[in-house]
C-alpha cells in the first residue's frame, strides 16, 4: 500500500537527522509515540508532538523509557504503527522490554541516537558505541534488525524501512543514528506520498474459533490478531505454544526460540543493505557506518592519491551482518580497516566473518568527536603493507 | 433430593459438569496454577460477575497482567489477553487503549508488581487519570517467589525477606491512589464477593483511572509465616474485622498488622480523562487543524 498523504510533507526540507526520523515515521504512519526527554533525541520526539494532532496521532511523554517502550507496544497490539526514540542511558533502560517485543513479535520501531559512555558519558557528544547492545542488548536468544543512516536524508529513509520491515517480520526494528547525523542538517527531499511503499500489517485472516496466534508459514511469520478484532486471544512473554499459552518445557522453547531467530536470518537477504564502491582491485577494504562512513570517505581519499587501493563497504543495515560479503572479499583483499566511534564492536563481527583469510585492523575512536581523517589514513597505509 | 434450604438454582450449578464461570475462561488451560483457599480467584469470579451483571460486549475488553500469581489472570480469562513484563502492564494498558479508545482496558496485578517495580506506572497513571480499571490483588507478599516482603507488607509482619519481622513502612495504595488523582478508589477483601461484583460493575462503565484493591490471603506463604492459620480463618478474620466506611479519607485507611481493614468506596469523582483533555484543549488550541477533533465531530454527526 502507499502512504497516506496526510502525514506526508512532500518537498524539500532543511532538516537535522533526529527531525528527518520523525518525518520519516509519520511518513510511514506510524500515529502513536511514546518517549522520555533525552539528548541527543529529543528533537524527534518535539517534533513529533508537534505534528501529531494534525495527522491523527497520539503522543505521550511518559515516566521514563521503561514506559515508553511498553507503551509502544501496548499500543501496536491495539493497531497503531509505533516509535519511540532515546540515546544510551534510556536504550539501556528499554532492553527488557524490547525482549518482550521480539517475544510477542510485535512490529514498532525504536530509535536510539546513539552518543558517549558508558553511563552518562557524553550526552551532547556523538558514539556508536551502542552498536552489539542494539544486537544483544536483551537477554536470551534473538535477531535483530537496525539501519545505520549517515545522513538526514536516510534517517527519514530507512526510518520508512524501519516501518516496513517491522511490520513484515513481526519484530521491533532499530533505527540507530548517532549524534553526528541526529543534529546535522541538511537537505531531506520527501518524495510524493504515492511513491512511498507502507507493508500493511499481516493480519490474520483466519476463522474466530481456528485463529492460532503463534501458527506460521514458511516465512516463519505469524499472522497478527489485535485487540478489538474478536479473538481473544493470548500472548506472553512467557514461553508459549502456538495458541499463545505459556509452556515451560525443553520441547516448547525448542519450538518457538530457534523460530523467532531464524525468521530474520532466513529471510537475512531481503533485509540486509550496504554500498560497495572500487573493492574489484583493492587492497584494503574500510567498513564503517552512520558518520564514520562519512568521514572515511575522506581518509579513502587522501589514500586513493597516494596510490593505495582502497574499496569501501558502507553498512546501511548493521544488523543482520553481511557476513557473506565479508566473507567473500575477506579471500582476495589484504586487510579490513574498520572505523567506529568505539573501541571495536563491528571490527569484531569484521575479524569473525574474515576469519584469518586477511587481516583485520581496527581504527577506533572513544566518543565525543569524529575520527581525524589521518588517524584513519595510517590505518589504511598500515593495511596496505600488510603481506 | 435437594438439601435442605439450599435453593435449586445453586444445587443445579453445583451439580452441573461445567463450572459455570467456564465460558469467560481458558478452560484448556485449566488446572489454573493458584493454590486452595488463594483470593485471586475470588476476584476474577466477581469480575465474571461484573460482566454478567452488564453484559459487556467482551470483543472490546482487553486484560493486560504483569508478573506474579495475580500476573496470570490475563491467561486464564477469554478475552483478548496480555502477560507483559514485571511491572509494567500499565504502560503497556496505556498504549493499548490509546491506540484504540473503543477499547475497555482492564489491568488486573499483584501488589508487588503494581506498587514496587511498577510504582512509578501506577502513580503517573493516575495523575493522568488514564482511562484503565486497574485492579489490585494485595496479600502483602510476593507469592510466585515464595513470599518476600512487598511494599505493602504491614509492620511487622514475617515474610521471607524479613524473618524478625518487616521494619518499613508499607503503602496505602488507596490513600496513594487518590493522592494522584485517580478517578475511583475502592478496597475490598476477598470475602466481599457481593461488593466487589458491584465495584467492578461501576469501574467498568467509570471512565478514568480507577482502582480497587482486593485484600486476599495467601495461607501458603503469608498466612502460615505469620501464623494466621487456614484460608477460612483469614475469611473469619475479614468477617469480623472489617470496617465498611464509604467516603472514609484514603488517608485513614492504612492496613495494621491485625488491626482493623477499613474497606469501601472511598473516591468517585469526574475529571477529565487523559484523552478527553487532550481533545479538549487541543481542539481550543489547534480548531480544524486538530485531527481527532475533526474525526471525533464526523462521528457524532453521523
């Protein structure tokens, strides 16, 4: 379906990246926000209560970001498409409770613009250091989703994705800017509201007295009852059966547990996005995502003048991993330079997918600025050097 | 033959195969976890009774439960039902029923899970005056951990966690409730039957935050720790010691370890809920470019 034009503003705008992700939301339809105040965030959540009684939503400042979350996905099982945006304390705070969305696969998006740590760190200064919280952050077993926009442009874009595949795969989807890309502003074209794909949500279809809430096919997917459709049905966070009973058995967590990880890694491929630019002949392949990406380019650069062969693999999803591709160009190139605002999270995931075929070098940074790009050109040298 | 005095009515419900609460329950799911003589039972019986009495359209009533013996009420009643996390079924009811507003959204806890993690819910909520109907099962104790102390364990009394004796002071969730601003408060124990029937007849058609507390036993933990023997004595207990004092100060309800349980209704008022004030004051703000306004204007025109 296409989105409905009233929450589209159609044109060009001027907009930093935590106001471009609340456009893209209302974009997308989602109409019930829930939040609590924090920077670098709050720009998104401002104007979203801003724009909200015009176009038909509900927002709500709630108590704190434990509410905020489970509001969110209250409020999905009562239909509406939902968000909520936060930075690292409050990311922290909603991890139980984005376990219980991946529990009761509840399609809502959480955006998390991510600045320094640990604890309070740097709150008005960038990171990226939230980057295996966003993957493993919430106890037990699960796959994730989340997109890494550098700019305004695609915070509003893959906020949109965000939507869709929330409500493709049943399951919280994580949009994680950092602060860099949150507070800059640019140009955001929003397109007509007719060219903009919404996935509709997967509603069951099914006979009152045959519906199974957890019965699924072979995309793993179950179709979603609401509240109100006349159901009445059950769901838990506890482990369940597939008419949503709670089952506390080695036979059930069987059933349910390794289902809810593979429907995001069977279907890895439709969602998982990068840029690949001049790897044919490189030696050295930089990863990076979100700002970093944006400054490597410039490292790239200086590099590619001074004869290096450098490609570059930009991460528009972070999770799922693109291990294949990694994988892959890990055979014919001489090293990995990976560039993050932390001290080595995806370097790891890099190394692990590389697994000995080349090197992996780690161009780090503790939070609170972006890379020089020089630190990351020595890196790149370095890799080039390698045997 | 019948015995003797006991109407026909009731020796043909005794007598019937089905229990005959069973078609508002999960009966696949029976046998339910609770043990004999526990209150929360009681109080979802009343509130079948509730939606007899009103007949309630219960395609359009939601139960949101935390964690804990009183958490798995929302999987045994047939509606459309949700087992959050601990603590928080009331955010969760909050986003429910604002996605949805046709919706009823009843919360249905224990004690520990709506006063002490979910605390900060609880009293927000009521500022709000969220439309929720939020019922309490309070037996001053955790139970499914195997009876620790809780906010609301009364001086002195012996849990788990407080083998000589628990030395803080507890809530009056009811005192705490109307302090907030909650739209109805009321307290009744789980031999209230009648009452509470009634209490939550009125909560269900009441729009606002309301909250009634049922005061249960726990005879496996609380009752055997404190020694306040077998789950009819803990009836005899509320039978003889409970003071019914309607429009009594929530302030002056507090519950002593053996003193007196003061119940009844204590708050019914009517202000705005949540939603009516934003509609209210964002249509005097916003006019015709308040969306809900509009839709809210159609739908009483037609």
């Amino acid at each position: 379906m296409k989105a409905d034009p009233i929450g589209v503003r159609t044109g060009t705008l001027y907009l930093d990246g935590d106001r471009a992700t609340a456009e893209g939301a209302i974009a997308a339809g989602c109409r019930f926000f829930a939040g609590y105040p924090i920077t670098p965030s709050t720009e998104c959540a401002e104007l979203i209560s801003e724009r909200f009684p015009e176009v038909g939503g509900i927002f709500i400042q709630m108590e704190d970001e434990i509410a905020s979350i489970t509001a969110i996905i209250g409020a999905a099982w009562g239909g509406a498409r939902t968000m909520t945006v936060t930075s690292g304390p409050g990311i922290s705070l909603m991890m139980e409770n984005i376990g219980l969305a991946i529990m009761l696969e509840t399609p809502c998006v959480v955006a998390n613009v991510q600045r320094g740590g640990p604890s309070t760190g740097l709150p008005t200064m960038v990171g990226q250091a939230d980057v295996m919280q966003a993957r493993w952050g919430s106890h037990g077993d699960y796959e994730i989703i989340a997109y890494s926009p550098q700019s305004p442009q695609e915070a509003f874009d893959f906020t949109i994705k965000a939507f869709n595949m929330a409500e493709r795969y049943r399951t919280p989807v994580i949009v994680l800017l950092d602060e860099c890309v949150g507070h800059m502003v640019e140009k955001v074209v929003i397109p007509p509201a007719d060219t903009i794909e919404i996935e509709p949500r997967r509603l069951t279809d099914a006979a009152k007295d045959e519906y199974l809430p957890f019965a699924y096919g072979d995309d793993l997917v179950p179709d979603m009852a609401i509240a109100g459709m006349g159901y009445r049905f059950h769901v838990t966070g506890l482990t369940h059966d597939e008419r949503g009973y709670p089952e506390m058995s080695v036979r059930c967590q069987e059933w349910l547990v390794p289902r809810l990880v593979a429907k995001i890694r069977q279907n890895a491929d439709d969602i998982i996005e990068f840029d690949e630019e001049n790897t044919d002949d490189a030696d050295v392949v930089v990863v990076s995502y979100g700002i970093s990406a944006r400054v490597s380019r410039m490292a790239i650069d200086l590099a590619r003048e001074k004869g290096i062969k450098v490609g570059f693999l930009r991460l528009r999803a972070i999770w799922p991993f693109p291990e294949k591709r990694v994988a892959e160009l890990a055979k014919k190139i001489k090293s990995y330079v990976v560039v993050e605002i932390n001290l080595g999270q995806i370097y790891y995931e890099v190394q692990r997918c590389a697994a000995g075929r080349c090197e992996t070098l780690l161009s780090p940074h503790a939070g609170g600025g972006v890379h020089d790009p020089e630190d990351i050109f020595k890196v790149i040298e370095k890799g080039a050097k390698v045997k | 033959m019948s015995p003797k005095g006991v109407p026909e009515a009731v020796i043909a419900a005794v007598s019937s195969e089905e229990h005959p609460i069973a078609p508002f329950l999960r009966m696949d799911r029976m046998p339910h976890i609770w043990c004999s003589t526990c209150g929360i039972g009681t109080a979802v019986k009343a509130l079948v009774a509730a939606f007899e009495k009103l007949e309630t359209d219960l395609d359009k009533v939601s139960i949101v439960s935390g964690i804990g013996c009183t958490g798995r009420v929302a999987g045994y009643v047939r509606l459309d039902s949700f087992h959050t996390t601990h603590g928080r079924p009331i955010p969760f009811a909050t986003g429910l029923k604002l996605a949805n507003s046709e919706l009823t959204v009843i919360v249905f806890s224990g004690d520990g899970d709506l006063s002490a993690i979910g605390g900060n819910h609880f009293i927000h909520a009521a500022r709000r005056n969220m439309d929720l109907k939020v019922i309490c099962v309070n037996n001053f104790i955790y139970g499914m951990t195997g009876g620790q102390a809780a906010p609301t364990t009364p001086l002195t009394a012996v849990t788990s966690t407080t083998p000589y004796g628990n030395a803080e002071p507890p809530f009056n969730l009811c005192h705490l409730a109307a302090a907030c601003g909650a739209n109805y408060v009321a307290r009744w124990t789980a031999l209230h039957v009648r009452r509470l029937t009634k209490a939550f007849a009125e909560i269900l058609v009441k729009p606002g935050f309301c909250f009634v507390e049922v005061i249960t036993p726990c005879s496996t933990l609380y009752a055997r720790k404190n020694r306040l023997g077998t789950g009819l004595d803990i009836m005899k207990y509320y039978h003889d010691n409970t003071v019914i004092e309607h429009g009594a100060e929530p302030a002056d309800t507090d519950i002593v370890f053996g003193g007196p349980i003061i119940c009844g209704k204590f708050v019914d008022r009517d202000r705005p809920t949540w939603l009516e004030y934003q509609d209210q004051h964002l249509g005097e703000v916003l006019g015709d470019k308040y969306y809900r306004g509009k839709v809210l204007q159609g739908a009483g025109e037609r």
